[in-house]
C-alpha cells in the first residue's frame, strides 16, 4: 500500500500556525495520513491553526474523515495552556464533524481539556485497527505520559505522540503520568517488529524522524536493562 499512502509531517509555527509564538515556542508535530485513491485522511493531533492543516489536506486534494489524538495535553488538541487559549479539535469539529479516535482511557481527559462531547469520541483499545480508505493504521496503547497515550503505526511508520521522542521521552510528573508505565510502553515500542521510522509529537532533536534502531541505540531512555534500573536512573 506504499504507493497509495499519503503522508505529511508538518511542524507548527513553520508548516502551518505560521508566526503563531505558541506553536512556534512548543515545535508540535501534527501529521495527515490517508489514502490517495479515496482522498480519504485523517489528521493527528490538530491544534494551533487547524484550519491551516484543513487547506493543506484541500491543497493535496484530500478529505478529512477522522482525528487521531496521541494525548489530551492541549498543544496537541487544543484547551487551556500557560494562560493561552489554543484552538484544536472543538474548533475543527466545528468545521468538520468527524469521528476523533482516542485511547478510551483517554476520553474522559480529552473530553475535559477541550470541551467536545462524549459522542464526538470513538474509545478504542490496544491494538484495534481503524482503516482510512484502504490503508490501515495500528493502534498502540503507551500509558505513561499521560493513562491513555497513544502511538500509531502504519506502512512501518510510528507515530510516537510524547511517549518515545528521538532524544528523550514524554514527561511523567503531569496529572495522570507514570513513570513505571512509561518505561513499559518504551519496552513495548522498542521491541516492535520491522524497524519503523520514528516520528515523535516534537521537534526535540535535529532530525525530524529516525529508524527505531537508531533511537533504541542513541536515546537515553533505553539505557535501564530493567524497572528498578529505570527508577533509580529517571526517579520512578
């Protein structure tokens, strides 16, 4: 399905929410995947500038059928941050009525910070498969940054949201985070079959993606051989 898939990795404050300081300060990833045959796409993690993202789905002549959210924290879905008020899926389902694809130990958090209803939510589970046109996306739950964080995977491409960054990995001190989850969910990406691309939620490092492989071995947070290493190293 390689040659039907369509995929974008845009930066805020470049790509789109251009000379929006917000965005251009946190250096959030939202990436658009569909299928080029049905013109069918979903966006992940919208917010900032979400109409800049729908122009350029418009510009590839493609549709919006569906949102995928990694996590509730605003600079990825939209709601109250240090005192700003970020647009994100309210404002695009105002817009776009889709169906907004979370983690269900999620819901009630994404429910909360943006203000969407529980019928404007699909729950899923670890490992569920939504497919967008004919190509298919996994699902991959990775509590830890958040309860309900989560990663997906297509045509041997992670989107990693804020559980596993190219240097480093989502913090665990926020509401909901675990530290002791963290490290299980990066156990669980870092053994994932194939060799994926990495695509975090940020910018963090120098380059934008990077074969797993090469995260495992340069990144820090793969260093612990074991859950009591973990805690003395990053104070679970």
């Amino acid at each position: 399905m390689s040659d039907r898939l369509y995929f974008r990795q845009l930066l805020a404050g470049r790509d789109f929410a251009v000379g929006d300081p917000v965005a251009t300060q946190m250096r959030n990833f939202a990436y658009l995947i569909g299928d080029r045959d049905t013109g069918d796409a979903v966006v992940v993690d919208p917010a900032y500038a979400v109409g800049d993202l729908l122009d350029v789905l418009a510009e590839d002549g493609m549709r919006l059928a569906g949102v995928l959210a990694t996590h509730h924290h605003p600079d990825h879905v939209g709601g109250s941050m240090m005192g700003f008020e970020l647009a994100g899926l309210a404002d695009l389902l105002a817009r776009e009525p889709v169906p907004v694809h979370v983690n269900r130990d999620e819901s009630d958090w994404v429910r909360r910070v943006t203000g969407v209803s529980a019928r404007e939510l699909t729950g899923h589970d670890h490992d569920d498969l939504l497919e967008v046109g004919a190509i298919t996306i996994r699902l991959l739950h990775t509590p830890g940054h958040t309860p309900g964080s989560q990663c997906f995977l297509v045509d041997n491409r992670l989107i990693a949201g804020d559980t596993l960054f190219l240097e480093g990995c989502g913090r665990t001190d926020f509401p909901g985070g675990d530290a002791d989850a963290m490290y299980r969910s990066l156990q669980q990406l870092a053994g994932l079959q194939g060799d994926p691309v990495v695509y975090p939620g940020h910018q963090y490092s120098a380059e934008p993606s990077a074969p797993l492989s090469s995260v495992r071995e340069g990144n820090f947070v793969f260093r612990p051989r074991s859950l009591e290493e973990w805690r003395v190293m990053f104070g679970g």
